[in-house]
C-alpha cells in the first residue's frame, strides 16, 4: 500500500503526480551530489524505511533532467493547478527528499509556514510589479533550510505586463537554489507570455472524473456516497466545489436559485429581472466572504497607525494615516470585484452545465448529466428546443465569460447573455 503523502491530494492526475514524484527525487540527488561535491563527510537524510514508493517510478534512477527552475501548472478550474504547485513545494523541502508528508519539511510547506517558500495568492485583479520584484529579490536568497528557496505564484495570468518582465528576468538568470512554480489556465499568450512559457516545463492537469471525485468526498471527507456523487457531477469535476456543494446548505440554495433561471425567462422584463437578481446574488455572495477579512485588516492598520492615542503625536498620526488607509481601500475594492467575478462565474458555469444537459438529451449522446438533480426539466425542455438553438445558447453563456474576463462590465454583459438566452 502507498504511503500518504503530499501528492495524494492531486484528484485523477496519475500521469502528472508520476511527472512530480521524478522532478522531487531527481531534485534531492541534486542536493546529495552538491553536498558530497562540497565534503565527502556531509550525507543527507537517509530515506524514511516505511515511506513505499510509487511502483511506476520506484526501479528508476533519479535523472537530472527530471528536474528544472521554472514550471507551469497548467488546466481548467478545479483541476488542482495550485495544489499540484503546493505538493511538489512540499516535495522540494523534504527532508528525505520524496514528499513523504510526515516530516517537518512537508508539515511547514503545507502549513504555509516554511521560511524558504512563499506563496503568491493574488486578492486582486492582478499582481503588480513592485510586489513581484520583492518576492523575487527574496527568492534570489540562500535557503534558511539548506534546500531550496521556492516562490509559487497562483494565477499568474493576473501577472501584470511589468511584474511579467520582472519575473522573466529572474527566471532567465536563476539563482542556483531557487524554483519558480507559475500557475495559469493554460499556456496562452493571454494567460502567461510567450517568453515565461519558453523557459519553464510545463504539467498539464485535466478535469478529475466525476467518480474520482466522488471518492475524495466519501473516502476522505465522511460525505455520504450519494451526496458525494451528486455533488462531484454538479461541480463538473471541481474538487474545491464539489466540497462546498456536500458541506454548505447556502451554496445549494444559490446553485438551485441560477438552475431557476431558464425558466423565469418569458420575455424582455423577465430577463432584465433574472440579470439583476444573478448580479445582486453574486455581489452579496463576494461581500460576506470579504466582510470578514476586510474588517480584521482595516482594524490591524488603524491599531498599527495608533488609533485612539492621546499622545503629542496622535493628531499628527492621525493626519499622516489617510494615505495608508486610502490604499488599503483600494486593495480591498480590488478583490471585492475579484470576489464577485468569481462568484458570477460560477453560477455561469452552472447555467452552462443545464444547456450542455438540455443538448446531450437531444442529441441522446451517452454520457452522465452534469445536474442530475433537474434532469426532467432538460428533457423537457429538449423537446422544445433544437440542437441549434440550444447550442447558440450555451455560446451566448461562453461569450458572457469571456466579455466579464475582458472587463466589460457584468451587469451588461449578463443582461445580453439573459437576451440571447431567451431568444434562443
């Protein structure tokens, strides 16, 4: 049986945790041949005697070119592109060099604790050049733990054209000891540059099966069998998702509330009306998951600026504070937007999955239904619309996507996808 460890977490992705499993054994023969090259005296961890390892990779040596500075994780959301990053950071500060999971290594990383490994979690619309130029000026150090320093950068495609450059540079001329871990949809100009994408390895994740899924759920998380199928085939393979779906009644409500759309949608009004109420959904979904942080940081800034003092300089602190404070604000207006994005985009994403059902009824193909829950209203409503009309409305949820992605504002382009949803 296969010992526990950090790539466990990787749902459906044999081929790519295989592809992470050589890149950390590769990278800790690295260390041992540097650190024998420097005193023949010096051995590295022995390795742990009841860690197993992988049968696919188990006979084969570890070999240099499994092993490189820079990576790019690679698939759709919910694929486990940031996990996938955070296990082989994990793997990369081991002590006995696999990812085993149990050591202190393996414990700190995981934690978000470790000194050597910083993790680049974007609250905004994007990451901006200065804060990309520090982290790379820290990453350039000397590992505190004698390994590797390691900076993971989630979603760098909101990696600004200047903090791209930045990032560049440091990724063309690597400090010996330090791992670039990049994670973005996919390896499209729009995503990530050309040039970034040119020097690192890429690790393309699929969308996990809806039964691996599942498994997680029951095997892992104590959710009933029946629930962890039902929520793994309405989060369309989105590990994180079908989570929430099995744990939080809220996120059930709002799910029903968008699948509630098509048939709300009898004429001009009624559309105006279902745009509105998936707008206001959203924002009010992005507000309760923000209100909570922003409320800790804005009290950690004022306390920090000396607020409430009575002292000579307390007015002068006072005055001196607004400017700090104005771009606390801003930085927070900046990931409430983000919040509300995301939140609008997953309820598009679940009016997709209906229309997708709506056309595999009509087209009898054979595959599972994404909401199992309201399969008698797609076949109802297959046998009102044609294939065509189905699919221009399944289009018209794509292209509200990609109009919110390109900034045009949410109100307008939901109203026009509502539109075209109606009109077919």
């Amino acid at each position: 049986m296969l010992h526990a460890d950090v790539f466990t977490e990787l749902v459906g992705q044999d081929e790519a945790v295989q592809t992470l499993r050589r890149a950390a054994a590769a990278a800790a023969a690295l260390l041992a041949a540097d650190a024998a090259a420097r005193d023949p005296r010096v051995t590295v961890a022995d390795p742990d005697p009841d860690f197993e390892l992988d049968p696919a990779t188990e006979d084969a040596p570890p070999s240099a070119a499994a092993m490189t500075h820079a990576w790019i994780f690679t698939g759709p959301p919910g694929s486990g592109r940031s996990v996938a990053a955070r296990a082989l950071a994990a793997a990369l500060q081991c002590v006995h060099g696999r990812g085993c999971g149990q050591c202190a290594g393996c414990h700190t990383t995981s934690a978000g604790t470790n000194a050597d490994v910083r993790f680049v979690v974007p609250d905004g619309l994007s990451i901006g050049v200065g804060e990309m130029r520090a982290l790379v000026l820290r990453a350039a150090s000397t590992p505190s733990g004698g390994r590797w320093q390691v900076l993971v950068i989630e979603d760098a495609d909101r990696l600004t054209e200047a903090a791209g450059n930045a990032l560049l540079k440091a990724i063309e001329e690597p400090p010996p000891r330090t791992v670039f871990l990049l994670c973005t949809p996919s390896t499209h100009p729009d995503d990530i540059s050309v040039t970034i994408r040119s020097r690192c390895r890429v690790v393309a994740l699929r969308q996990p099966p809806a039964e691996a899924v599942a498994s997680v759920l029951s095997g892992r998380d104590g959710v009933p069998a029946e629930m962890a199928a039902w929520a793994a085939a309405a989060a369309q393979g989105h590990v994180g998702r079908a989570r929430r779906l099995a744990a939080d009644p809220q996120a059930r409500e709002r799910r029903d509330a968008v699948l509630a759309v098509p048939r709300r949608l009898t004429g001009v009004g009624a559309c105006f009306d279902a745009a509105s109420a998936l707008i206001e959904a959203a924002e009010a979904e992005a507000a309760a998951a923000v209100a909570e942080t922003d409320a800790t940081e804005r009290a950690a800034l004022q306390t920090a600026l000396g607020a409430g003092g009575t002292g000579r300089g307390a007015a002068g602190a006072a005055r001196g504070s607004a400017g700090q404070l104005k771009e606390l604000e801003r930085r927070q207006k900046s990931r409430a937007t983000r919040a509300q994005r995301d939140a609008l985009d997953r309820a598009l994403v679940d009016l997709a999955g209906f229309y997708r059902d709506v056309l595999v009824v009509t087209l009898r193909a054979p595959v599972a239904p994404v909401h199992t829950d309201i399969a008698p209203l797609a076949e109802a409503a297959a046998g009102k619309w044609t294939a065509e009309a189905t699919l221009r409305r399944l289009e018209a949820i794509l292209a509200c996507r990609e109009a919110i992605t390109t900034n045009v504002k949410p109100k307008i382009a939901v109203e026009a996808m509502m539109l075209s949803l109606w009109r077919g």
